[in-house]
C-alpha cells in the first residue's frame, strides 16, 4: 500500500495545473475498478455508499461512514477523497472532532459542505458555516497530514440557487482554508466561469450528474477537478432495478443478458 503521505502529495499536485476526473466509487470493488481504469485519484460519495448500505443519502452515522470511507481508501493505492457530508456535526469544535478522526482512514482529502438539513434553512448561517471551515482546517493543521480540504456551498441543490451567495459564501470558505471549491448542482458555463474568476487562484470542483457538458468544456473554462456524485452508483442501480423489475413484471431475463460475465470480473479482481 502507497504511504497516505505519498497519496496526499500526489493530490495536491494534481490540483496545481490541468483538469482531472475524480470518479466517485461506493465500496472497495467499484474502487478498484476504477483504479484499473487508469483514473489519477478517486472521491467517495455519501449518497452512493449511503444506497449501498440501505440507507438515503445523509443517513448513514459517523461511525459507521468513517469505516466505510477507510474500506474504500484502504482498497487503492490511488490518493482518495472523502466526501464528509457536513463533517458530522454543527458547531465547529464537533466538525474539527469529526475531521481528526476521518484523517485517520488513509484519505488524502475531505470536504466539508454548508448544508445544514433543514428544509426551513437549509443553509448554515454565513458566519458559522465560514467557522465550521476554519475549524476543519485547524484540525488538519494539528494533524500535520497534509490533507487537502475542499470548501462545499450547497445552495444551489437545496433551494437556494443565489449564484452571488455563493460566490460569497466559496471565497470566504478560501479565506478560511479551503485549497479547493465546489459548488455542486452549477450547469451554465456562466456560472462555472464566474466561481472559477471569483475563487482563483484556488482550484474548482465541478458536479457533473448528467450528459449536460464535456471534460474539455469545463477544462477549457479553467475546472481543475471533476466528480460525478452518486451519478456511477445511480447508473449501477438502473441496471439492476431494471433487470430485477423485467423479473416481476414479464416473468423473462432479457436484461440478465447485458450482464457482464463472471469471469471478466474474477480476472479484475485476482491478485495481482
């Protein structure tokens, strides 16, 4: 197993120039298949590891996600972001807490998002939210990890599309100790140019959840890091309910046939 130092400093350069596609994996063995795939870094997701478990997106305790976030970064040598959802807590002493114990797993990144899950505000208020970042960035500090940390504002998927907002909310989560930014559920190229103008020289995250855009379009509007969410999961589940559903419905296998066979995966996943 690479050392987390190493993984950790091949994360950081690979946020210094260019465009990379992080896919987010769900468990060990859509970790390493995508590892195989020639991917430089992965992310996890906390809706597509949430699905696997049986549970929604955002429901799964600290406990159990930290074990499950090590699972997937113990199963590659490639460096692993940990999708920290709301760093399991709201007052910043508690995400700091949270954070120090999530450095432990073998992640060389994490990020912490402003959403607070109530429909009533769904966003943490502006000072606590900037707060909740500073105090994630002391416990990496103290940690002497290296880890990098990624500054989320989730306005634009929890009914707060304020593109201003935002942007104010991404440069101060950077003044805060951010290295990196993400704005999940951006679309327009407008919106993307504007983050990346507003938070620069920081690197930006971009969401890509659909066919709406390219790798080379968001690279050409300056999108140094791209992720799919529970995109790869979602697609995964789609097969299976499918194929499942065909099942009950039809009482016929048809969707059994575009499986991919046994034995092509027991060869990716033999030792090496």
């Amino acid at each position: 197993m690479t050392p987390s130092t190493d993984r950790t400093q091949a994360f950081h350069r690979l946020h210094e120039s260019g465009c990379f596609v992080i896919p987010n994996p769900w468990n060990p063995g859509s970790a390493r298949l995508l590892a195989q795939m020639g991917f430089k870094a992965l992310a996890t997701t906390s809706s597509g590891i949430a699905w696997s478990v049986g549970r929604a997106d955002n429901q799964v305790p600290l406990d159990q996600s930290l074990e499950l976030i090590r699972g997937i970064a113990q199963a590659v040598e490639l460096p692993v972001n940990a999708d920290f959802e709301g760093g399991f807590a709201t007052a910043p002493e508690g995400v700091a807490a949270n954070v120090t114990r999530a450095l432990a797993t073998g992640i060389a990144g994490l990020s912490i998002e402003d959403s607070s899950g109530d429909d009533a505000s769904p966003l943490f208020d502006f000072k606590l939210a900037v707060e909740r970042i500073q105090a994630a960035r002391k416990a990496i500090d103290d940690s002497r990890t290296g880890v990098l940390l990624t500054g989320r504002s989730e306005g634009f998927i929890v009914g707060r599309a304020d593109l201003a907002e935002t942007i104010r909310r991404l440069s101060a989560f950077a003044e805060a100790g951010a290295e990196c930014l993400y704005a999940p559920g951006l679309r327009t190229d407008a919106d993307f140019a504007a983050v990346i103008k507003a938070v620069a020289p920081r690197p930006v995250n971009a969401l890509v959840w659909s066919d709406f855009t390219t790798v080379a379009r968001l690279a050409a509007l300056g999108v140094r890091r791209i992720s799919v969410g529970g995109a790869l999961a979602r697609t995964a589940w789609a097969g299976f309910l499918e194929a499942a559903q065909e099942i009950v419905d039809q009482g016929t296998f048809t969707g059994l046939a575009r499986a991919i066979p046994g034995n092509a995966l027991n060869d990716r996943f033999a030792p090496s």
